[in-house]
C-alpha cells in the first residue's frame, strides 16, 4: 500500500515537470546593459519565473519551462538603474524558439519559424528570373512574349513560400509531438524502476526471512557467547554466596535471640529462688 502511494507521488510531482512547454528566448539588445524577462500566465498578475542579464556583447539566451501554452513577456532594459525601454509581449505561444529585437526604435518578437520563413520567401524572391529564348530568322524577328513565363515565376514563388510556410509548422507539431512521446516515456520509465526497486526489495526481504535460521555466525560472535555465559555463571555464583552470606547472618542473630531468652528467662527462675543475680 505504502509503495502505491509513493508511485502515485512521485508521478503527480513528475507530470508537471514532463508536460512544461519549453520556451526558448534570444534577444536582441544593447550591448553592456542589464535586461530583466519576468514570464506570467497570459492574463495573469502572478509571476511563473522571472530572469535578470547583463547583455554583454549585446546577445542573451533565456530558457524557460512552464504549464501555461500561452504567455505574458514583461521585459525591461536597463543601464545601471536607469530604465532605457520597457515591453510587454502578451499572449505569446509557448513552447516555441523566439527572437526579440529589443533596441530603442526597433522592438519585436517573432518565432524561429517565422524569420525562417520570411528568410527562405526572401531568397526566393531574389532568385533571377530565367530568360526567355528569342527565336531568330532570316527574313523577320518574331517579338518575344515573357508576360507567361513571368507569371508562372511568380507562381513558382508563392508556391515555395506556402512550401516553406507549410513545412515549418509541420516540423513544428513533430516537434511538439515528439516532446510529449518522450515525457511518456519518461514516466512509464520510471514506473517501471519503480516497480522493479519494490520487486527486488520484497524478494531480498524474504530470502533473508527464509535463510535466518541457516545464517553462519562469526568466530569473534561465538567467543561473545561464551564470555557473556561466563559473566553469567560468576554473577550467578555471587548471588548465591550472597544468599548464603545473608543466611549465616540471620542465623546468627537468631542464635543471639534465643541465647539472650534463654538469658532472660534463667535470670527469672534465679530471681524467684531468691538468688540475686547481676
């Protein structure tokens, strides 16, 4: 029953831990400058985690895991006690990659996936378009018509840009998949040592209880034996002078009692003979 309840504890105490969104923030600052990110449940006064960086070269990595799947971001820079700028981000997805731009006049925040995507749309934007071939004859020039061949570029371009969009937020939901395959997986881990540790512990307990009576016992135990049973026989040797030391002495004062009667009672008989005694 006891080790039921231990299994039950230790899972309510891991599930939080296993289930948290892992919410991963890069921002972008002032270099030399100290930023403070407190993190709270959208909506919420309640502070989950609060976080206090110098920015160094201008670049800090803050890592947090929490319950909430939506989140406030208050974040604060300041240069010595100074406050320089001031944002809060409100119902922020968690358990994504974000990047915060957190410069005076350029503030924002936007996923990984979505600076991924505005980057590979960008790419295909600027990628040149191919050239049409000119047809040349001997007689007469026929005009080139690139009016199709430009749309069918453009349709190119859109369709990688909702590609790469696409593709993202699938990696997006395996990743989310896959964090919450391996929180399973971590419990049904640690079920089972648990049970395995419990297993085992039973087993040793009653092969112990079974090989009691059959347990070799040391050298140094039997001479223990044997001086504690001398220690007992001298011990019981004493009390038993003692006893007879005790009894001697009543002896003898019984002895005494009946000398000083038999005393007394001479002394009488002598007194009523008429002889006086001392």
């Amino acid at each position: 029953m006891a080790s039921k309840k231990l299994l039950i504890a230790i899972i309510i105490v891991l599930l939080p831990i296993v289930f948290a969104l892992e919410t991963s923030m890069t921002i972008k600052t002032l270099s030399n400058h100290r930023v403070s990110v407190i993190v709270r449940e959208a909506g919420k006064l309640t502070t989950l985690e609060s976080f206090h960086k110098d920015t160094a070269g201008g670049e800090v990595q803050i890592l947090t895991n929490q319950d909430p799947t939506s989140l406030d971001l208050l974040v604060t820079l300041k240069k010595d006690t100074i406050t320089i700028l001031n944002k809060k981000f409100e119902a922020v997805k968690s358990g994504e990659k974000l990047v915060i731009n957190f410069v005076p006049g350029d503030v924002s925040l936007k996923t990984q996936a979505e600076i991924d995507a505005e980057a590979a749309a960008q790419a295909a934007a600027e990628t040149p378009e191919p050239k049409a071939p000119v047809e040349e004859t001997a007689s007469e020039e026929t005009p080139v018509e690139t009016e199709p061949a430009a749309e069918t570029q453009t349709e190119s371009v859109e369709e990688l840009k909702n590609s790469k969009v696409s593709g993202l937020a699938i990696f997006s939901n395996k990743e989310t998949t896959k964090k919450i395959y391996y929180g399973l997986g971590i419990i049904i881990a640690l079920i089972v040592i648990v049970c395995i540790f419990f297993f085992v512990r039973k087993k040793i307990k009653s092969k112990d209880s079974m090989t009691d009576s059959f347990k070799v016992r040391k050298l140094s135990d039997i001479k223990g034996d044997h001086y504690i049973d001398r220690k007992l026989r001298d011990a019981e040797k004493r009390i038993e002078e003692a006893k007879r030391e005790i009894e001697q002495i009543k002896n003898k004062d019984s002895r005494v009692r009946q000398l000083k009667e038999q005393y007394e009672h001479d002394k009488k008989e002598l007194k009523r003979l008429g002889v006086n005694v001392q």
